[in-house]
C-alpha cells in the first residue's frame, strides 16, 4: 500500500510550437508531475534538457489528453530532470502541474 504523503502543485501553460521548448525544468525536489496537451495536434515530450523532436520522444501525446510521469515510468519511479516539448505542427500549450 502506497504511503500517503503531501505534495504541493504548481501549475503553468507552456507555449509549444514546431521549435522544442522546456515543458519542465530540472527539480531534485519533484514528486511527480503532469502534462496535458491543451492543442488540436500530436505533443511530444522528451525526458530530457536536449531538444525534443518526434524520432526521440519520450512519450506522444494526442491533442487533449493528459499523461502522468508515473503513467509513462511506473508507479514510484520519479524523474527529477528536464521536459522539453515539441508539437507535431502548428503552435499550441502544454499545462504542467508538478508536485514538490
């Protein structure tokens, strides 16, 4: 059974276009955080400070869905590093909320 603990979320709106930009910055204090593609077109994320492309994508996410870090890693595994994010054309946002 998980131990409950208490988390506090902080939440912004990332512009994304078809140049990659940082969804998530690196935090060693990060619990978990999530990712919602707020546009009309495919959002790839990459686990990484390295620029994201659609051949290097961490995880797709199809326009108006969410995904968790402990979706895409498995339950308990945190990633404290940097997210950058890319659309598949077109511009739109990414609404990030991390738990510290």
């Amino acid at each position: 059974m998980p131990v409950p603990f208490a988390a506090t979320p902080v939440s912004s709106t990332v512009a994304t276009s078809t140049t990659s930009a940082t969804a998530l910055a690196a935090n060693t204090g990060r619990v978990g955080a999530t990712f919602f593609n707020d546009s009309a077109v495919v959002l790839y994320l990459r686990f990484s400070a390295t620029a994201a492309t659609a051949a290097t994508a961490t995880w797709t996410l199809a326009a108006g869905t969410c995904v968790s870090i402990a979706q895409i890693l498995g339950p308990g595994v945190t990633y404290t590093g940097a997210v950058t994010a890319i659309t598949a054309s077109s511009t739109g946002n990414v609404r990030v909320t991390e738990f510290t």
